[in-house]
C-alpha cells in the first residue's frame, strides 16, 4: 500500500489504488490528501521520504 501511495507515476499509482480498494480515482485522491496532511507533507515526494526515515519502508523492499 506504501509503495502505491509513494510510486513515482501519480496516474499510476492513483489507478493501483483504485482497483485495490474498488474505490474511484476521486476517492483515492481525497485518501491520499487525508494522508498527506495527517504525516504533514504536501507531496508524494515528500511522503516516500518521510516513510523511509520513518522505517516503514526500505531501499531493500524497492529490490
């Protein structure tokens, strides 16, 4: 789920969500919005950094 949030193509990522949950593109932007602002960040980029200084993700997993 974390690399979907993170993926550096935000279309795709959007779409990977979508089928994931079975939600709309819109909800999945308005989820990802929610999490953005809850961890303080205001884009994807930021939130892949803050999720590997935050140790839920490492470089190993990207493998």
């Amino acid at each position: 789920m974390i690399r979907l949030l993170i993926a550096d193509d935000q279309q795709l990522a959007r779409e990977g969500l979508r089928q994931l949950l079975r939600i709309t593109a819109g909800t999945v932007k308005i989820h990802v919005s929610g999490v953005l602002s809850k961890i303080g960040v205001h884009t994807r980029v930021q939130a892949a950094i803050h999720a590997y200084r935050s140790g839920l993700v490492s470089s190993d997993e990207e493998k």
